[in-house]
C-alpha cells in the first residue's frame, strides 16, 4: 500500500496551502477588511481540513487500499474514481460545487499518487 500516511499528510496540505495563498491574492485584489480575511482564512481552513481528512478516511484510504489490492494502482483507476464520485455528486448537487470539490479531489489524489510509491 505504499507510504500512505506521508503522502495523505503532503496531498492535503499542498493543495491546502495553494488554496490559500488564492484566497489571499483575491482578498487583497478586492481589499477585504482585515477582520474580514481572518475570518475567510479560519472558516474556509477549518472547512476544508475537516472535509479533505472526512472524505479521505470515509473515500480515499478504502478505495487507495482496493485500487492496491486489486489493481496496478494506476494514476488512471484513481482519475476514474474522482470523475465517477464527482459525478454521482453532481446529480444530486449543482455542477459549481460538484466541479469544485472534484479538482481539488483530482489534484489532492495526482499528489497522493505520486508520494504514495514514491521511491526514497
């Protein structure tokens, strides 16, 4: 199964910290309140920590250990995975947030994918 607790903590935060250093640049284009950007940063940081560690206990680690199991555990089975959830979410939801949750999810998987075999 690879290095897997490394690579979880590495695909969370670099996405984590790219998203948030966005979310600077737009607050200082658009010149929010510094009362307003603490508050952005806490709520959108703790949201999306809890959601990525939530959806890769319930999502990512059962399937990471199937795809291992029973696959090659090619980048393209975890892309399939990621278009597939992202699509049944999308029926149910709208397609902005469906779009949203998916690129984060397809690049937080291309980065767990990558350290996960990593060889050191």
């Amino acid at each position: 199964m690879g290095n897997w607790d490394n690579a979880l903590r590495k695909s969370i935060m670099f996405v984590g910290i790219a998203s948030i250093m966005y979310l600077l640049i737009i607050a200082f284009i658009e010149n929010y309140e510094p009362n307003e950007l603490m508050l952005l940063l806490v709520s959108y940081g703790t949201g999306y920590f809890f959601i990525s560690f939530v959806g890769w206990i319930l999502i990512g680690l059962p399937t990471h250990y199937l795809l291992s199991k029973f696959t090659n555990a090619s980048y393209l089975y975890y892309l399939a995975v990621i278009v597939v959830l992202s699509l049944i979410y999308w029926s149910f939801s709208n397609t902005g947030s469906a779009l949203f949750f998916g690129l984060f999810a397809v690049i937080q998987v291309l980065i767990f994918r990558y350290y996960v075999y990593k060889k050191t």
